[in-house]
C-alpha cells in the first residue's frame, strides 16, 4: 500500500481537529507525552471522518441546491462559477450514450471518463481538495456539537456554528471547481 503525503494530511489533519475537541468532552487533557498515541488515533478518526463525510454528500448536495456537477451541466453555477459552453456540451455528451434519457449523473459520468484519461492535468489536485474540503466540513460539524455542548455558556463556542457555514461554502465552492475542472478538460478534448 503507497502513502502520499495527501493521504496522509488529509486524515491527519481533521482527525487531531476532532480529537482537541473530543479529549475534553471525555474528560481528559491535552499530554505531550502521548503525541505517538494521539497521531495514531488521529488518523484513524480522520479516516472514518472521510467515511461519514462521503455518506453525507447526498445531504451536502442538497443543501447546496443540488450535485455541482449536474448544476453546471443544466447551466447554474454558483458565485464566480459557471459553465459557459453548458448547452453544447450537454448536447456533445448526449450524442456519446446510447440511453434516450440520460440523467445529467450519466453525462457527467461520460465527462470524467474522458477527462481522467488525460495526463497531466490538475483534475487529481481538484479532487482532493474537494475531497479535504467536504471532511473538513464533516469535522467541523461533529467538533462544533461538542464544543457547544461542552461550553454552552460561554458565548464563544457559538462562533464554531460561523466555521460550519464558512467550511460549508468552501466544500461547495471546492466541489463546483472540480466539476467545472473535469468539464472544461472534456470540452478540450471534443473541441467544444
């Protein structure tokens, strides 16, 4: 099994987020000594952050109005992200199935079909930041219910409900960048 560095930060990172806010809620403390300890268990909780926030999207995409990429293809973006070429696209990708009525699901699947066999494109970095972004998000919700119920009185732990709003337009934001990624890579391909 081959580790990269995105692997491993990306379950690292939420998962010391989710531990800080868990240790206190268990009743323990923060000890230097356990640093070894505390990574491995970071990690793991990071890992299974990934699992849940993945078992979320359908919720995330929900909440964000519907799937950014089948969005782009009906020609609504969000704030600095649109789909220019959406109708020729959309009619490019249609004539490439043999389904009468494909769902926009389909076509995109169709485009990142085409976009993932190219090399040297930004299409894996796009990914993982949408990827980081929605665990992140995930984090952020789990950490925030602790925080506020552990420091319910204290006026501050309602600031954490500002990061899951501000984490929740970054995933969205992060998910339309990758959309519109794997489509403009196919237009280039098609010549669209």
């Amino acid at each position: 099994m081959n580790f990269k560095s995105y692997d491993i930060l990306s379950s690292l990172v939420p998962g010391f987020i989710m531990l800080l806010a868990y240790l206190p809620f268990l009743g323990f403390t923060y000890d230097k000594d356990y640093v070894i300890g505390y990574t491995v268990i970071a990690f793991g909780l990071g890992y299974l952050l990934n699992i849940i926030s993945s078992l979320f999207e359908d919720f995330y995409f929900w909440t964000w109005g519907g799937r950014p990429s089948c969005n782009l293809l009906d020609g609504k973006g969000m704030w600095k992200i649109e789909q220019y070429n959406h109708i020729k696209l959309k009619q490019n990708l249609i004539s490439k199935t043999d389904n009468p009525n494909p769902t926009n699901m389909e076509l995109f699947s169709i485009a990142m079909r085409s976009a993932f066999s190219q090399k040297d494109t930004r299409m894996e970095d796009f990914s993982n930041n949408y990827a980081f972004s929605r665990t992140m998000l995930t984090c952020s919700i789990f950490s925030s219910i602790v925080i506020i119920f552990c420091y319910y009185n204290n006026w501050k732990a309602y600031l954490s409900i500002l990061v899951i709003i501000l984490f929740w337009y970054r995933a969205k934001q992060r998910g339309y960048y990758f959309s519109k990624e794997v489509l403009q890579i196919y237009s280039k391909i098609e010549g669209i």
